[in-house]
C-alpha cells in the first residue's frame, strides 16, 4: 500500500528512493574475478568487493575504472563491501573528467520496484494496494506480485540493464536462459487470465530507447517479441544514478521492432 508519508518526505527532500549508506568508498578496478568479486585499488591499499552481477558487464570492466562501493549490513560477511556503480567516462567529450555513474548492483531493480510503488510513482500499477516481494507461483519465485481490490493479480519480473548500443539500452549483456524462462513463465500467466510485465531499469542516462540485445542472445530476443504479442506489457524505466543513490527516471520508448522479430522458433 501506498506510504503517503514517505512519499511526501521524498518529494520535498529530493532524497533518491534507494539512498546509498554512509560508507560507501571509490576505488580503481584491478580485475574481476569469476563475475562475483572485484579487486580494487584505493589509497588504503588492495580492497575486495562483492558483485552480485552475474553478466558480463560489457564495457564496464577496464581496469582502472573508478567503482563505487557500499559497505555490507552484515559487517562479519567475508567481503564487507558490495560492488555498486561503475564510472564510465565520455571519451568524446570536450572537456576531460565527463562521464557517469553506471548502477550494476543487480538488487536495485527489485527494490526500486517496491519504493517507487510505496511512493506512488508506480503508474502501470494504478489501483494495486499491495506488493509481495519475491512470490512465489509454482516452482517460480518472480520479483513482485501486485494485488489490488477487484484487480486480477500482476506480476512482474525485473531486469538490471546496463549495455547501450547505438542510443538504445539493451538487455541481456550475455546469453540468459534463465531470462528466456521469466519471459515463457510470465506469457503463461497471461494465457491463464492473469496481468504480467517486465520491468527494465536502465542504471545510465545514455540511453534513449529500449530493445532486446539480439546480437548478444537473438533467442531472448525473439522471445521478447513474442512476449509482447502475448500480451506481456514491458515497462523500461531509466534509473538516475549518482553517489547519494539511485531514484526512478522516466519511461523509455521501445525501439522499432526488427522485420520478422518474434516469429515462432
């Protein structure tokens, strides 16, 4: 349900939905290790951060690169920091120094989804009261459930984008059955009776439009398609990113739908 309060603190602070907590530090990237852990270097010397993202992060992962990091809640966790933001810089820009913070921490999305609903700027939500995390349908768990008063129930699975190519944001950054899965699973509950979406944020600001990355996975592409034939609505939001944390943005268009995208396969 809806926090009136929280929404109303939020608007007249301008504090991000998702603050970042105190302690966050930036460090140099040396390398990443199997996709789940990050050396940095800082100058208190080597520090290891834990990532959570299990893409390939393309174009995200030159050593050197500046990477924000929050400190774990669980202070006796073996990596007690958790791999954030990554800085991308502009190389075509005039002036040295110009780029942005890119948001890879890959539980932003779903909790994103869940402030921004509680805050009322859920708008493919309208009339939905409350939220469950993490439901379970089956043998699935999907990101969130919506149920609302004489509605029928919604369900929405969430996505971390962080590849841009040619102004679009695209999704996934490397082959994903297990995204192949959400987007049958969720087509299935639409031929049961019931709503469901996928719900894209976009943690850069380059990007202009939304598409499936079908040079990287054209299966998950076609599926995408497919997907929103069946009736899947897809909502692609741009996140904004900065050291304070990471708020909601505006929707994202879709980009034009390929000649003989979403054909059977």
């Amino acid at each position: 349900m809806r926090d009136d309060a929280t929404s109303n603190r939020a608007r007249a602070d301008n504090a991000p939905l998702l603050p970042l907590p105190p302690g966050c530090r930036v460090g140099a990237l040396v390398r990443r290790v199997k996709r789940f852990s990050v050396e940095l270097r800082t100058q208190d010397g080597p520090l290891w951060a834990h990532s959570n993202n299990s893409g390939s992060m393309l174009g995200l992962t030159r050593p050197g690169t500046p990477v924000l990091v929050s400190p774990a809640a669980n202070p006796a966790r073996r990596l007690r920091y958790t791999q954030e933001c990554v800085w991308l810089a502009e190389r075509t820009a005039p002036k040295a120094g110009a780029g942005f913070w890119v948001g890879v921490n890959t539980s932003v999305p779903n909790r994103l989804l869940e402030a921004a609903f509680r805050a009322g700027r859920l708008p493919f939500a309208a009339g939905y009261t409350e939220l469950r995390r993490e439901a379970r349908r089956g043998q699935s768990r999907l990101d969130g459930l919506f149920t609302g008063p004489g509605l029928p129930p919604f369900w929405v699975e969430c996505k971390n984008v962080t590849l841009v190519e040619d102004d679009a944001a695209c999704f996934p950054d490397a082959a994903s059955e297990r995204g192949c899965k959400h987007l049958r699973e969720l087509m299935d509950i639409v031929a049961g009776g019931e709503r469901a979406a996928m719900f894209y944020l976009v943690q850069r600001p380059d990007g202009h439009c939304f598409a499936p990355a079908d040079c990287i996975d054209p299966a998950y592409a076609r599926l995408f398609w497919q997907a929103l034939d069946a009736g899947v609505a897809i909502h692609p939001f741009r996140a904004l990113v900065g050291p304070a944390g990471i708020d909601l943005g505006p929707p994202l268009p879709l980009a034009p739908r390929p000649p003989a995208a979403g054909h059977a396969f």
